[in-house]
C-alpha cells in the first residue's frame, strides 16, 4: 500500500475527479446513500404543504 501525503486541495479534487469517472447510476447511488446517512431518525423532511423561506445566499 502506497501512502502519499496531499493538502487538502489535492484530496478533494482527486475525490471530485474519482466521482465524475463514475457513471450516472454509480453517482445517483453514491449520494443517496449520503444522504440516508446524514438523515436524522424522527424529522419529516418533506415540504409538501409547508411554509417555505427563501433566502438569498449573495
């Protein structure tokens, strides 16, 4: 195993360059499971029939 010392720079662009070789389907599963992982048990996330605010981020 080859270990090499990178910035964090060099990581996240050799992570987005892995990413985008990955076909639609391997790209659609990979941030489905994220977001399963980072989903919170007990909170409705569905904003169906909810007041929404907008904000304006510039």
């Amino acid at each position: 195993m080859k270990v090499r010392k990178l910035t964090i720079e060099q990581e996240q662009q050799e992570k987005e360059e892995y990413f985008r070789s990955l076909s639609g389907e391997e790209r659609l599963r990979m941030m489905r499971i994220l977001n399963d992982r980072l989903r919170k048990p007990g909170v409705d996330y569905e904003l169906r029939n909810k007041k929404v605010k907008v904000t304006r981020l510039s």
